[in-house]
C-alpha cells in the first residue's frame, strides 16, 4: 500500500483524465509509479468504496432525462419505500434527510417518458406523491474535492456562470453505444477505451475521438476519478433550499455558486403549495457544526439574511453510484 499514491491518484485526477490509448501508463509516468501500480492502486480504492468509479460524469439533462424528486414517507415505511426506490437502475442517488420530505432521490432516463413512468410507478408503490424538481437552470455543478485545502475553486477547472437552460445534445447511435458501455465506469485495464471500443463495437481511436467531441460538447462533464465525499471525510452534508424572487434567481445564484465551499447550486421549480423553494445548493463539510457555520457565511456573503431557507441534512446513504441515461444494449 502506498499512502502517497492514493492520495494524489484522488486528489490530482478527478479532472483531466488522459485521454489517451494508455491512460493509466500516461498516469503512472506523471506520477514515477509503474502502470501495474496505478492499476491496482485505483483498483483497492473502488473496492475499498472511496472512488466510485474511473470515467466520465455525465452534464444534467445534457442528454435523456433527469430530475432529483422527493417523497415524505411515514418513518415506518422508509426502509421499505427506500429500498423499493434504490432498486431502479433509473435511480443513481437516494438519501434520507432531515425534512418532512425526508427521501431525496435522482432519476436519469433515455427520454421524458421513461422517466415519467419511473416516477408513476415509485409514487404508486409508495403510496406518497412525488415532488417532481427537474433542473431549470445551473448555476456551478462540480463534484470534485481538493484533499490538500489549499487549491481555490478556479483551479479545479470547474465552470459558474449566470444560468442557463440545460442544451440536450442528441447522440449519434455509435455515441449511444460508447456511453453504455462506460457508463459504470472505465475497466482498470492498461487499454480502457479499447475495451470500452469493443463493446460498443468501434475501435480505440474512434472511441477516443467520440468521447474527445463528447467532452467538447459538453455531454461529459469532466473524466476522471470519481470519489465518494463520504469515505474521503466529508461525513456532514447538506442541501440547502432558499426561496428567491424569479428576479433574483439568476444574480443569488451566481454568487453562491462562486463560493469556494459550494459544489452544486442550481434552480428548480416550486411546487406550490407545499414546496416554496426555488435555488438549491449543496455543502459538504467534516461535520454538521462546519457546514452551519458555512450556511452562515453564505448569507451573509450574498446578501441572504433575511431569505426564507432550509438546510436538510443528509442522514443516510441508500444509494450512489453514476446515473444511466443510456440502456445497454441487450
């Protein structure tokens, strides 16, 4: 076990991941290692549970279906509705929080109609109506975590801007095909899209230069090591919701999603009556006293004191894993 190795393999590569025919090797001469090292290395962190998986992250709604959704779920129901929820494949997140809705969950689909009967069929089966919060605007997405505390957010290569509705990209059939087979991840092999290549039935420089036009397009958020916040020490989480004029949305939500902490900030609809909030951002934190605290300073940095808000705390993980918008082909 090699301590340093671990630790810059999670830290240095959850972006700018090689996209070269032999990645890992590329890796490896970055980092004076042999290949059979990063290799194995990568390979005891996923089984360990700290990297999720080595691949792409898919943009919101860049392609398919997603929306996060919610239910309020009577305490004695909730194992079962959570375990019936987390069975979907459609399902890549589902954690319970702290709120009357006390079950959030994503769902990602091929199209509007899969996820519409996903979300019939949960609400069905649970017997709890489903709030419905698809994405209308982004205003910082990125899931990546600086372990040295020193690197600012623009160094981690991460986009804010002033909104935007979410662009659908449609892919072509061999892109379709490339996606699903790495959809749950690179294999840890020293020719990864090669593999990947040949199951979607293409070669490794085709593959290359699809997932190349993929990221330039916008589809594929970032390739790399995808880590889980939880097994890094990041064991505080929390959603905060806040209720911003229509008006407002657009300039709040910059400026949160600007914050160093902030790695995820974006609009959703209300639901009224019931739901009043309409801007969403997530902190993460070592423990729920650092997480307030930076609530606090959110508030007062943007201007937000008096805004009605929320900070739903994350209690347990039911589910994570990368979202699956596009069916293996049978």
């Amino acid at each position: 076990m090699n301590p340093d190795l671990e630790f810059r393999l999670l830290n240095d590569y959850q972006h700018d991941f090689p996209l070269v025919a032999a990645p890992f090797a590329a890796m490896a001469a970055a980092l004076g290692v042999s290949e059979t090292d990063v290799l194995a290395t990568l390979a005891r962190l996923q089984e360990r549970g700290t990297v999720s998986r080595v691949g792409a992250v898919v943009r919101p709604r860049s392609i398919g279906a997603s929306t996060l959704a919610a239910l309020a779920v009577p305490e004695g129901e909730l194992e079962r509705v959570a375990q019936m929820v987390s069975a979907y494949p459609e399902v890549n997140h589902n954690y319970q929080r702290e709120h009357h809705y006390n079950l959030w969950f994503v769902v990602a689909a091929p199209n509007e109609l899969a996820l519409q009967r996903v979300l019939r069929e949960i609400e069905e089966r649970s017997g709890c109506r489903v709030l419905y919060l698809p994405l209308v605007e982004d205003y910082h997405i990125d899931l990546g975590f600086d372990l040295t505390g020193v690197r600012g957010k623009r160094a981690l290569h991460v986009e804010t801007h002033a909104g935007g509705a979410p662009r659908t990209y449609v892919p072509t059939p061999a892109e379709r095909h490339l996606l699903a087979a790495i959809q749950s991840g690179l294999p840890l092999v020293a020719r990864p899209f090669a593999a990947a290549g040949a199951q979607a039935g293409m070669p490794e420089a085709e593959a290359l230069a699809a997932l190349q036009n993929l990221l330039d397009c916008g589809v594929i958020k970032r390739m790399g090591v995808v880590v889980r916040h939880h097994e890094l020490g990041y064991r505080a989480n929390a959603m905060v919701v806040w209720d911003i004029p229509d008006e407002d949305v657009g300039s709040v939500g910059t400026c949160l999603g600007g914050i160093e902490y902030v790695t995820l900030c974006y609009r959703r609809p209300r639901r009224l009556p019931g739901w009043r909030y309409n801007l969403f951002c997530m902190i993460h934190g070592h423990d729920r006293a650092e997480v307030l605290a930076r609530v606090e300073a959110m508030r007062q940095g943007c201007g937000l004191q008096h805004v009605a808000s929320e900070v739903l705390f994350s209690t347990r993980r039911f589910k994570q894993c990368g979202a699956r918008y596009v069916r293996a082909a049978a």
